[in-house]
C-alpha cells in the first residue's frame, strides 16, 4: 500500500466510513437475495419516480418524487393499470417523498423531502375514500398537518402510521443513520406540530412500513432491508433486496405480503419474502411461503438497455458506484483542508 500522510490517512478512513454509511443495510444484510418475483410493470407514463407505496389489497396506491403535482395514483395489480388519479389539494406540494396506510382506510401523503435541509416545516396530507377509488380521476379535500423537526431542518423519505393508535412518525435520510421523530398523538390542523426524536435506525433509509401487528417496522435502503422491533427499534434482522435502478418503496398490507417499487418509467414492482431464518425470529407464520410466478403481462413490459438487460438490474451497480465516488470525494476534500488548514496556519 502507498505510504501516505497523518491527515491523507485520517481522510481515506472517514471517507471510508461515509461510504459504507451510503451503503446502507446492505453490509449487514444476508448474503443471497431474498426470493421474489415481479407483480407487474407500470403501464402509465406519468409515473416516473414510484416513491411511496401503498398496498389496497387488489390495487397498489403510488406516488411520484419530487416535481410532480399533489396526486395519487391507485393502481390495478392483475394489469399494472392506472384505474383511479386522485388529487388531494389545490396547492402546490414541495417535495412528496412517501405515502402510508393509517386506521379506517385512511391514506397519509408525505411532502417530508428536504434535499437543501432549508424548509421551515414539512407537510403531511390525510387523505380519506381512496379505498373506493376503482376508476376515474377525482379530487378531495385532504387535511394537511405542517410538522416541524425540534432541532433543524433534515431531508427524509419515510413516513411510518402504526396501524393501531394512528400516531405518525418521519424517519430521516443520513448517510450515518437515520433518526425516528414522532408526530404529536393528535395533530392539530392550525398549527405547526412540533416533532420529538424518540429513536435512530441505521441505513440510508428511502421507505418504510409497519407490519400489521405494529410491533415492528420494516425500513428499506437502496439496496437492504431490515425489520425492528417497535418501539424499541432493536433490529430482528436485515436483508439483500433484488437489484433495482433506485430502489425507493415499500409496502406491507393487512396481510403481511411485501412490495418494493423503484423509480423509472414502465418500472416493476416486486413482491418479496421474508428468509426463513428473519421469519422465525419474528415469530409468526408468512402470508406466504412459495411465490406465484411472475405474470406474463409484467415479463413482456419491461424496458431494456441497449444490450438486452432490464434497467433495474443495474441497481446494485449505481450503488457500488456511489459508495466509490463518496469515499473518493470525501477522501480528496479531507486531504486538501487539511493541507491548505496548515499553509494558513
């Protein structure tokens, strides 16, 4: 190995460290990938960046990152069809990142991102009677909750519901981990509701879900997944996530079955299964123990690369290569303060 100088060496290693931060659950997860299989592809242009997803039993309710309008879209699972476009405000939104399932069939919107960390406060949306959407566009009137972090500003893409007091939580996106603050019990339509750190997660963390029973939470990075304990947050276990382009959504139904979505036009949605050893330690029996094949109608949708390979499998690549460029990065930018800090000096 080169020799190098104290502070060159200094930088590689934290730069080393962001790195594998970037990485996420990745490092921690199995070593084989968890089976699955494609439920479908999308077959609507306008949805580019699946980044919240939410599992209606037959139909699967999505929305768009950052630049789209305030709309959900409800989607057919046999198809991949849009059936229902639902817009739940007038106003504009900033950055909708997630999408969450609450008590009574109520559907919770996101507009947590905060790429810049300069907004003042984030939004929440309660949106009711998407249920019932099975076709046709339609607009309704959504509560909106403005939420503001107890300390500064941070991004985030992870907005949890636990399925049985209701009570929302925002998980932020770090490099070094994630924090979990909590909505308070009962949000207040008027006002600024203050949030309070109650936990912190590891991963770079894009989404996440509670299962059912509410005693744990599923949180998913681009490239793992792991299952804590709530409200513990103790971790049960973690995971290696198929390959996706950037892999951003998660759901968990009524009945235990599990989605991951990614962004990309004519992208697939995948159903996965818990490993066996993860499954025993949760204690109780998966919804499913075998996987259907994929459906025909998502086989011939996918998009290919130029050289015949589906774009999302080239999702492990893009997060290999930005681990690399990080430590990369970081290591040049240490180095360089550290040797201008002393020519000042």
């Amino acid at each position: 190995m080169p020799s190098c100088t104290r502070w060159s060496c200094e930088g590689f290693v934290v730069a080393v460290l962001a790195g594998m931060a970037l990485g996420g659950m990745t490092d921690a997860a199995a070593s084989e990938l968890v089976e699955h299989r494609t439920v479908f592809a999308f077959t609507d242009r306008e949805i580019t960046e699946s980044s919240g997803l939410v599992d209606g039993g037959p139909l699967l309710f999505t929305v768009n990152d950052s630049g789209d309008g305030p709309v959900v879209y409800a989607v057919d699972k046999a198809s991949g069809n849009t059936v229902a476009v639902t817009t739940y405000s007038s106003e504009s939104v900033a950055d909708v990142e997630a999408l969450a399932p609450g008590p009574g069939g109520v559907l919770w919107v996101g507009d947590i991102g905060d790429n810049n960390r300069n907004r003042d406060s984030i939004d929440v949306y309660q949106v009711r009677g998407l249920g019932a959407a099975t076709s046709g566009d339609k607009q309704v009137d959504a509560a909106k909750f403005a939420l503001v972090y107890p300390d500064s500003p941070h991004d985030a893409e992870t907005l949890l519901v636990h399925p049985d007091t209701g009570r929302l939580y925002v998980v932020t996106k770090e490099i070094t981990g994630g924090s979990v603050y909590a909505a308070p019990r009962t949000l207040d339509e008027g006002s600024t509701n203050r949030l309070r750190q109650v936990g912190q997660v590891p991963g770079l963390v894009t989404d996440g879900s509670f299962r059912p029973d509410g005693e744990q939470v599923m949180l998913r990075s681009y490239g793992g997944a792991a299952v804590l304990s709530f409200p513990g947050l103790r971790e049960v276990g973690s995971m290696q996530l198929p390959p996706q382009r950037q892999g951003e959504g998660l759901a968990i139904g009524k009945s235990g079955k599990i989605y991951l979505s990614t962004e990309g036009v004519y992208s697939k949605v995948l159903q996965i299964l818990l490993p066996p050893a993860l499954s025993r330690a949760l204690g109780s029996p998966a919804p499913e123990t075998t996987l259907p094949p994929s459906s025909e109608q998502s086989r011939t949708r996918e998009s290919q690369d130029a050289v015949g390979y589906s774009s999302d499998d080239w999702g492990g690549l893009w997060v290999a290569a930005g681990v690399l460029l990080v430590t990369v990065a970081g290591w040049l930018w240490l180095t360089f303060f550290r040797r201008r800090g002393r020519r000042i000096g």
